[in-house]
C-alpha cells in the first residue's frame, strides 16, 4: 500500500505489492479480527462453555413429549406475561439440559418438564456476544464482523499472491530458530495449510454478516420493503397473524409425530410462534445426519398437526445452501472431533493474526524504526484480551451474572491500551502471557475445586485450561533450562 | 454401501495426501505427485459420495493432519547452536507523515472499507436481480447475491491494494459498481 501512499517511490514488483497490501490489511484489522477469531474459537464449544459456567442445573440425555408440553405451560404461567415467541432447546450433547425461553425471560426445566432454575450463563453470551457484534448493537455489530469476514478473505487473497514460494516451504517450521524467523515460519506455514479453513471461515461469517443488506435490498425491490417477506424465500414465512387466544400450542402432540415419523432424526429446538393465539404455529427443527444444512424446520399447526417441511434439506439449491453457511461456520458437522479440530484451527489462526503485525514490528525495528508504544499496545491486544476474558470469567463467580461484562471488558481493554501506549515497559509481552497462563491454570484448579461435582465435559474445559496455561510457558521454560545447561557446561569446560 | 466406501476412500486420501506430500518434499518427487492426486481424488469422492458435507469433512481432515506434520517438524527443528542476539541497528527517527500521506492513507481506507462496500452491494445486488428476472427461483436468486456480495468486496479490495495508483482502485470500484447497477437500470 505504501506505493498508493507514495507514487514517487521506486517502482515495486507485483509480489512486493501485494505484500505490502497484505500487511496493510492485517495492520488495519487485525486487532479486531483476533478478537473476533479468540472468542470464535471458544464459541465452537459455546453449549458445553454454558454447561461449565453454569453447574448444577437439572441434565438429562432426553425428554418425553409429555414434558416438555409441561414445561412450556408452566414457564409461560410462571412468567404470567404474553410472549410472542417460546423456544425450547432439546437436550444435547454439549448441552444435555431442557432450557424454555420466551420473550419475558429463560430458565431450565427438569426431566419432567419442572422449573429448575433461571437461565444465567452470562459469560458464555458475552464471549458470544463478541464473537457475533462485537458486543456492539446487533446490526452494526454483525456489519462490523461481516465486513472483517470479507476482509479475512482478502487478506487470505492478497497472501497467496505475496509468497511465491508458499508451496515450496510448505513443511518448512523452525519455531526454534530465531524469534523472526520462527514467527514467518509459523505465519506462513499455519497460513497455507489453514487456507480451506479460514477463507470459508471469512466467506461464510461474511454472508452471516453482510446478509441483512441483501435481504434489505430484495424487500426494497420485491416485497415493498417488507423483509419478513424477503427472508421467507430462505427461511420461512411468519403464520398469519390472529391474535385471539387459544390453549398454548400442542408441542408434545408435534413430538411425537416426529418420534413416530422420523425416528432417526434428532430434535434439538422446537420453537412455538404466536403463542397462545389462534394463529400459533410450532417449528421442530431436527438434524439430518451428514449434511451441512443446521436441520430441517417441520412446522405443525396450534394443535400439532404436521402441515409441511420448510425445505432447508430438500428444497431450492439456495434454501440448502444458506442453511449450510452456520454449520461450516461453527464447526459443528462432525461432532466432537470436528469441533476439537475448529478450535485448534480457531488459535491457530489467533496465531497467525499475531504473528503478523508482530512481525511487521520486528520488520520496522530491524530497519532501525522501532515503535515501542505501538509493540506494547499490541501485546495487550493479544494476551491482554484473554486475560480480562478469564477476569470477566471471575467476576461472574464472585458479583454473579447481572454485570455488564461486555461494558467492563471493552473499558478495561482501552484503559489497558491506552496505558500501554503511554508507558511501553509498564507489562511486556512475556509478563502477560505469564499472567494470562496464571490465571487460566487458577481458573481450570479453581472451578475444579469450588463448582462442585462437575461432568466428564466440564472437567476436561478445566484439565483443557490447565494444558493451556503449560503451552504457554512450557517453551519458555524449556529454553530456560537448556540456557542454564548450556551455561553450567560453559563454566565446566572453563574450569 | 458403495456410497460408504467411497466415502470412506474419500477420507483416507484425505488424510493421505499431505503424508505423502510431506514424504515427497526434500524427497522423492514422485510422492509429491501423488500427494496432489490424492487430494485432488479425495475432493471428488467426497464431494460425490457425501455433497457439501463429504468435501467439508475431508478438507478439515487433511487440514488437520498438515498440522499434525507441522507440529512434528517444529519439535524436530534444531535450536540455533549459539543464541545470539539479534544485531538492531541504531534507532532512527521516523519521516513525519505529511498532510497529503495522510490523506492518501485515509483515502485508500475509505475505498477499501466503504466504497468497495457499495460496489459490491451493488453487484450482489444486480446479480441476484438477473438470476430472479432469468427465471431463478427466488430463494436461488438471493443466495447468489449473499455469496456475490462478500466475494466481490473480497476480491476488489485485494486487487486495489495490489495497485500503485490511488485513481486505479476509485476506478475499479467504479467499474464494479456500474456492472452492479446496469442490470438494476436497464432491466
């Protein structure tokens, strides 16, 4: 990009161009990216991050029709308020518990279809909340995330064309040489072999993101600004409204017409629009195995007759292809080792978003421009982030799940920038990834020890976080010993 | 059952194909070559034995499996035989960017994130108006303006920031934009 800056100077090669152009783009998105990128790779394991935040609520690997009919009418009876909108999320894997929501609030039932407890895991909705807006107002947030998926795309684009001998260095990582070194190796090498990944992963956030716009420009052009009536091509049409009361919609009777019609298939959402009116419907969405698409919407009348299928699994080849984009996204397509990869993939691409501006710093004070305040600022973007993420974590144990987490993470992330900017030394890098390392190993022993008898799911988030926390000074520590080694065979051969 | 086995053959190759790539780097050449092939048979077995699903599955296969080669080349790496410090050369003072640098960096940022925004949003936006208007289903018309959207943004922004002259990416834009537009104005 310096070329556009400055047409005078000397005339660069194509390479040199997009070089130039990549980094431009990672110097320009890269703080928010990785952000973006952190807490997607944790929102892979948003529904078993829930189950850890929130321990001790009512589980169960299923639940009759009969029960969850039960807990639909008492939650609405409980709440005592109308509700447009009721959903139930089924027991699942990652999740195995039965949670109501409504317009007026969400709490778990038990296996009978009892209130168990609110709904309060307020840390997993914020780090979700950052990974989808950036905890900013739903449209502009999902603008803002949308836009930096098209831009993680280009920048896949522009590094292709910058490394000429991407391919030929493929197997090439000395993460022992020295630091520049080791940080191309790991940027580029993480960068080819990842590059299915992340540009599906920016394509496909960017159509999540930047969606609303075409559906905005289809009602303006087709259904008189009406985007109810846009998005209904893809995902279905409201039911007609009638607004005079009827009993609550007959959720067990859909149930167990998807048991006796498709054994096979696994409901995870039913969701009842309308409630309680004339023109109530129910929606069971169920999961097709080995497919891309989120599920299948069955949708029934108030009385739990099936009327038709919304077409997401055989439907026109766009209903498919839109109901694919959320599972490619979030890795959520081939159970527990696919999801185990889209983490490894999510840090691995951290690591490449860091390794990028690191190295465009160690560039610049390699040719004698070091920038001290800007090196800073970035070390409390990358290990500064996850440790007010893990603080935000503790918080919600001590004060409960009622605070602004977003609020305080983001004031206490400028403050810390800010504060970096003006006194550079006050925390280097290794400092924070010490810290970082601390207190995700006192968060794993922690929770362990006060969150009660936890799950096999829970307990292994814990051993997960007390690994992470050995990754991050293991190397740091090795080296150390082998310096001290090195130095006691140095004073031997002396003496 | 023959859909299971080429799925299954489909994976393996997946999984394959960059073992035998690794074998083939600093190796025997012919590795290298069958390395390709069997990524490029593991893409047509699973994509036709198990669709979209298939071809995501494989893909994160063999991702994984580079990653795993990776990981055993970092640990193999030698350590430098003697750490040294880094020679840095002595600390100079940076060119103040002018009033006009300013500008043109603003003004690349302003072309990259907002006019390429609504150069794309007017080509997702004229494509998915041609689909609809040559017969496409609606909801086939307006998945070809969400894919459209994202991959043209994409693609201009990483063309422009290749350009040398800031009139070339206004232009590029432009052009972008016009072809978004023509099927709006004149169909």
């Amino acid at each position: 990009m310096a070329d556009a800056v400055n047409p005078a100077a000397p005339k660069e090669g194509f390479v040199a161009r997009a070089l130039k152009g990549h980094a431009a783009l990672g110097l320009l998105t890269g703080a928010l990216l990785y952000l973006v990128c952190l807490s997607g790779a944790l929102a892979v394991f948003q529904q078993d991050l829930q189950r850890w935040e929130e321990p001790g609520a009512a589980e169960m690997t299923s639940i009759s029709p009969a029960a969850v009919q039960r807990a639909i009418e008492g939650t609405l009876e409980r709440q005592g308020k109308a509700t447009d909108h009721a959903y139930v999320h089924m027991p699942t894997r990652g999740l195995p518990r039965t949670v109501v929501t409504t317009d007026n609030g969400a709490n778990y039932v038990d296996a009978q279809g009892n209130y168990d407890r609110p709904e309060a895991h307020a840390w997993t909705q914020f780090v979700l909340y950052l990974h989808y807006y950036l905890n900013l107002p739903a449209f502009w947030g999902i603008m803002v995330t949308g836009a930096l998926g098209a831009m993680l795309v280009a920048a896949v684009v522009t590094g292709v064309l910058a490394h000429p001998r991407i391919f030929r260095d493929a197997f090439r990582m000395r993460l022992r040489a020295q630091p520049q070194l080791a940080r191309a190796d790991l940027h580029n090498r993480f960068g080819v072999w990842l590059l299915p990944f992340i540009a599906a992963l920016g394509f496909t956030g960017a159509v999540i993101g930047l969606g609303q716009l075409v559906f905005y420009t289809a009602a303006q052009e087709r259904h008189g600004g009406n985007l109810e009536e846009a998005f209904a091509p893809i995902f279905g049409e409201h039911p007609l409204h009638d607004p005079a009361p009827a009993p609550v919609a007959r959720a067990d009777r859909a149930l167990e017409w998807m048991a006796q019609n498709h054994p096979d298939l696994f409901v995870s959402y039913v969701t009842i629009e309308e409630t309680a009116t004339a023109g109530q419907q129910i929606s069971v969405l169920a999961e097709h195995p080995r497919r891309l698409i989120y599920g299948e919407n069955y949708l029934f009348d108030g009385k739990g007759n099936f009327k038709k299928t919304l077409g997401l699994a055989d439907g026109a080849l766009g209903q498919q292809a839109a109901a694919s984009v959320y599972k490619l996204h979030f890795g959520t397509y081939g159970g527990i080792p696919v999801e185990l990869a889209y983490l490894v993939f999510g840090l691995a691409l951290c690591a490449i978003i860091s390794t990028g501006t690191t190295l465009w710093l160690m560039k610049r004070r390699a040719r004698g421009l070091p920038s001290p305040r800007l090196e800073a600022v970035w070390a409390v973007t990358i290990w500064g982030s996850p440790i007010l993420m893990t603080g935000a974590y503790w918080l919600r144990v001590v004060a409960g799940p009622q605070l602004p987490f977003a609020a305080l993470f983001w004031s206490a992330l400028v403050l810390a920038t800010i504060l970096a900017a003006l006194r550079p030394a006050l925390a280097p890098s290794p400092t924070l990834r010490r810290v970082l390392a601390a207190m995700l190993a006192l968060t794993g022993i922690g929770h362990v020890i006060f969150a009660g008898p936890l799950p096999m799911g829970s307990l292994l988030i814990d051993a997960a976080l007390c690994l992470g926390a050995l990754a991050l000074v293991g190397p740091e520590a090795l080296h150390l010993r082998r310096r001290e080694r090195a130095g006691q065979a140095h004073l031997a051969a002396q003496s | 059952m023959a859909s299971a086995f080429l799925l299954s053959t489909g994976f393996v190759l997946s999984a394959g194909g960059p073992v035998l790539l690794r074998m083939g780097w600093n190796g025997p050449r012919p590795a290298v070559a069958l390395g390709w092939a069997a990524l490029g048979f593991a893409l047509v077995l699973t994509l036709t034995a198990g669709g979209a699903w298939g071809l995501a599955v494989g893909a994160t296969l063999a991702s994984l499996v580079a990653l795993g080669l990776l990981a055993v080349a970092a640990l193999r790496s030698p350590a430098p035989a003697r750490a040294r410090a880094p020679r840095e050369p002595a600390a100079r003072r940076a060119p103040r960017p002018s009033l006009p640098d300013i500008a043109r960096r603003t003004g690349i940022f302003l072309i990259v994130a907002l006019a390429d925004l609504v150069a794309s949003l007017a080509f997702g936006w004229g494509a998915q108006r041609l689909a609809w208007l040559s017969g496409m289903a609606e909801a086939d018309a307006l998945i070809v303006g969400l894919f459209a959207l994202p991959l043209c943004w994409a693609l201009l922004a990483s063309w422009q920031l290749t350009r040398i002259r800031i009139t070339d990416m206004l232009l590029a834009a432009l052009g972008v934009a016009i072809a978004g537009g023509l099927p709006w104005l004149t169909l």
